[in-house]
C-alpha cells in the first residue's frame, strides 16, 4: 500500500466522540468525493466511489450511526489496467433537512457553494472537516521522494474555505488550478508533519518523520561527500600545477639558482606530490605555516611564468 493509503486507512479507522465531529467529517466525505442522485417526490441518493475499503466503511458506519439513514454498498472490480477494486456507497437522505445537516443545501435551501459554517463552529470540527476532506480527496507523496499533500475538489468557494482552515491552523497551504479541478497543496515539510498530526494520522505521522530525518541525513552526508570531493580535486589541481612550475624551472636548469627557501619547498613538493600545504609546512626546517608555504610555492610560479615568457634566464627570488 502506498504511504497516502496507509494515512488514510489509519484515518479511516479513528472514531470520534462528539457527534458534531462525525458530522463535520461525514459532510467532508460526501462533499468532497460524492454525487447526488435526484428522484421523485424527493427521493434522493448520495453516491461516494472509493478504492479504500476503510474509508467505504467508515462512510457506510456514519451515515447509518450519526445520520439515522439507509445506506449501502456495492463492491465494483476495475477491469481496465488490472486496477484494484472500488467502493460504492449510497446513502438515502430522508429530506431536505439532511441535505441541509450534511452542508449539501444552505438554510434556505440553495446549493451551498463553499463550507457550511454550522459544521464547523469549533476547533475539533473543523479537524474533522479535514480529515474527511483528505479522506475523500486528498493524498500524501512518500515523503522519502518529495514533500507534496494536496486536496483536490471541483468546487473553487470549497477549495478557498478548506485553504483558511488550514491558514487557520498556521498551515500554509496554497491553490492551483488543475484541468477542471482545484487542488488545495502543502509542500512545506513542518506544515505537512502538522497536518497529519491535525487529523490524527499518528502512525503515518511517525513514519513521516523517520523518512524525513533519514532523508536529511543522506542529504547531508552527500554535501559533505561533495564538498571534501571538490576540495580534494582542487587540493590535487593545485599541486599538479605546482609541480609542473617547479619541471619547468628544473627543466631550463634554474633550480639550482632558487632561493634556498624557495628551492626546499620545490625539492619537497617534488618528492611528496600527495601532501596538503600544512603537511609541506610541517616537513620544512623550520616549520613553516600553511600560508608561508603558499607564499612560496606562488612565488615559484610566477618564476614559472616569467622563464616562460623571457626564455628561462635571470631568476631572482626573496
């Protein structure tokens, strides 16, 4: 199962205490992921497809347990790509006043476009809320890969309201359009980590938080990795070029004519290529510091490049 659906089958399986919670989450579930079915005189059908079993049967317990109403469900396998099966619920609301109860309809019996704020006068349903919003339409990346938690509706009033719940928790969740849909996104890790706490996602929560530690862990180790790397192919270039100074000086019979300073460094840097400045420094008599050493050995070569340009006579050092 993928890290999203291990978030939701834990969530799926939470039960609320305060009838208003289950109510609030409910409501997010149908409005989020639901259709409605019209009939006569009416007789009215709430639809819900799902892939979760859990979330089906969570769906399928509330509304016989906190709506009092019907409901039932039929279990569809997807033929097409080997797909896994799929959960339709219905629910058969008695009236309007549950259409109303479910912020289906507003109070004067009008579609209500964004969220009914009687379902979410309190801080816990509006937690609630959330978590059937996720349930119904959301998803969670592996956080092993990238940070990205998103709630998808066709219902931009709805995409607005879910976004200051968020903000109202501190969460910064931003919009963005997406074919005929409106995705409601968090990509900030902390604010990820925040909203699976919000909800009650526990277990996804820890297992969140050790792959984002890990992550963080190898994604240091490799800055190290890469830092010490350059640093060591531009310690390896820069001797490479210090002894090619120091042939060409030889080569035109100048070393010999070296200052006795500069002569020692050349001989020194000859014969332990490997050796960073430091070490060099400590081999000299008497010790000479890493900058002392790099004083030097920049003196040879602009003696270098002056026998390259003069055609190798006249060497002069301090």
């Amino acid at each position: 199962m993928s890290f999203s659906g291990t978030a939701k089958d834990e969530l799926a399986r939470l039960r609320e205490e305060k009838p208003c919670c289950r109510l609030a989450e409910i409501a997010a579930l149908i409005r989020l992921d639901g259709t409605l079915q019209f009939g006569g005189r009416e007789n009215w059908a709430i639809q819900v497809v799902t892939e979760n079993a859990a979330v089906a049967r969570k769906l399928f317990n509330l509304a016989r347990a906190e709506l009092e109403r019907p409901a039932d469900v039929t279990i569809r396998r997807k033929m097409r790509l080997r797909k896994n099966m799929s959960y339709l619920v219905r629910v058969y609301p008695k009236d309007r006043r549950d259409l109303t109860r479910l912020g289906i309809l507003s109070e004067k019996g009008e579609w209500q476009t964004g969220v009914n704020r009687a379902l979410i006068r309190s801080r816990c349903d509006k937690k609630a809320y959330l978590r059937g919003a996720f349930l119904a339409g959301g998803s969670v990346n592996n956080p092993e890969r990238d940070y990205h938690l998103e709630i998808i509706t066709n219902n931009l009033p709805l995409a607005k309201d879910l976004q200051t719940i968020l903000r109202g928790f501190r969460l910064k969740a931003k919009i963005s359009a997406r074919k005929n849909s409106y995705v409601v996104y968090i990509k900030e890790s902390e604010h990820i980590f925040e909203f699976l706490a919000l909800v009650g996602a526990h277990q996804a929560l820890f297992a969140f938080e050790d792959a984002r530690i890990l992550k963080g862990m190898r994604n240091q180790v490799n800055r190290l990795t890469n830092c010490e790397t350059a640093n060591l192919d531009k310690t390896v270039s820069a001797a490479v070029r210090q002894a090619e100074n120091i042939r060409r000086i030889a080569g035109r019979g100048e070393l010999a004519l070296l200052p006795a300073g500069l002569r020692e460094i050349a001989e020194l840097r000859l014969a332990r290529p490997e050796c960073t400045l430091k070490e060099l420094g400590e081999m000299l008599t008497p010790p000479v510091g890493k900058s002392g050493v790099n004083h030097r050995l920049r003196r040879i070569e602009e003696i270098a490049n002056g026998l390259a340009r003069k055609g190798g006579k006249n060497v002069s050092g301090d």
